[in-house]
C-alpha cells in the first residue's frame, strides 16, 4: 500500500516557528515530525510515499531526498506558496498515487500509533482513525457507531488526520483548492465512512506552545 504526507500546509498557527522552517521538519525527541512518521509507515510495512509540499517545501525535499536512507522510496507533489488544502493536495496527487486504496496522514502530528492496526482492504470511500477529543477541539468531529462514522452522536471523537482513502473517492473531484471535510461530512451521511478509535498516544502539533511540551513530556 501507497501512502501520502500532508506537508505542504503554511503552519501559520506555528508562527514564528514556521517562518523560516517547514512545520513537518520542526523536531520532537530530535527528530523531524515527518521522519517520525516515515518510520512509522515504514515499520508497517510501508516503502512507497508521496509527499506534497508548499511554501518551503525545497527544504522537506533537501532534508528527505529520495528516502532512501529511511528505507522508504519518496516522490514529491509539489503545489507552490498556495496549498490547495487537503482534499485539492490528494487529488493533485493522484496520478502518483494509483487507483487501489492509500494511506493519508498529517505531517504535524506526533504519536504512537501503529498503521499495521489499518484495515488491509478497503470497499467504502474511507477508513480514519479517531482519539479523544483535545482541549483544542471539544466537541469533536464525528461519533463512530457500529464502526460506521456518523456526522451526529453522544459520543464524539476527533479525527486524527490518519485514515485510508479509496482513490475513487477523488475520481470526480475537480483540481483546485478543496476542503476535505465537507466530502467526509457527505460520504458519513451516505454511510460510506468507517473508523476505528485509537486510545494510545496522539498529539497535533499545532502551535508552538504544544512542541514545547511534547517534547517535554518525550525528554
């Protein structure tokens, strides 16, 4: 299986961090986000990555290469100093990323979780993963019943920016910049969206208040 790292997001909120180095290379334990997650990947299994990049994204490629000393063969989307949020990013890569069922996750987030527990087949629109809501999002995104998500529960859950997408889920989707929330609202309502709720260790590195204490708490 085929995975993709958002990297190319401006990471305004980690200002003035971010203003001279790509949020994914800003370091936890003294190590790169996005290295953190290659491992992860490539713990599971995982050898072929593609990574979109923005605004200082020569950086992430400098820094990466080819992948090869990770273990891991990488190819770069490039989408210049305008990000084209998350859904435009996955769909300007498609025609890296094939047409079977692949792996997306968020640069920025720093956890323990294991991409070996992902459904190794794939025959609605998505599979994510869900944690406990944070402080920063209390109310959550969506309620997992019966492994379905639902836009509309008791108990909510917080999207973790890890899931499994089909590639025709994008198929029809215009290039451009595009949202990916309001098409999970949509495939949710359809009951086209599974999930699974991840109880281990999961931070999103927002802002660089929380860097400084993840990196606290992994001293």
């Amino acid at each position: 299986m085929i995975a993709m790292i958002l990297a190319a997001g401006r990471g305004e909120r980690m200002r003035p961090l971010s203003d001279t180095v790509p949020k994914p290379l800003l370091e936890v334990a003294g190590k790169p986000l996005i290295v953190h997650q290659i491992e992860a990947l490539n713990l599971a299994g995982i050898e072929r990555i593609i990574i979109n990049t923005g605004r200082l994204g020569k950086q992430i490629q400098h820094y990466l290469g080819t992948g090869q000393s990770l273990g891991v063969s990488i190819l770069y989307s490039e989408e210049g100093d305008e990000p084209l949020e998350t859904a435009g990013g996955i769909i300007k890569a498609l025609p890296l990323l094939g047409d079977e069922p692949f792996i997306v996750a968020n640069a920025d987030i720093y956890s323990d979780f294991d991409y070996q527990s992902l459904p190794k087949e794939l025959n609605i629109d998505g599979h994510l993963v869900l944690v406990d809501n944070p402080p920063h999002n209390p109310e959550g995104d969506f309620a997992l019943e019966g492994g379905l998500l639902r836009n509309d529960g008791t108990q909510r859950l917080t999207y973790s920016g890890i899931g499994i997408y089909s590639a025709a889920f994008f198929k029809d989707c215009a290039c451009g910049k595009l949202p990916l929330a309001p098409l999970l609202r949509h495939s949710a309502q359809e009951n086209r969206l599974s999930g699974q709720h991840f109880a281990g260790y999961w931070n999103d590195i927002g802002t660089p208040q929380r860097l400084d204490e993840v990196n606290k708490s992994r001293a």
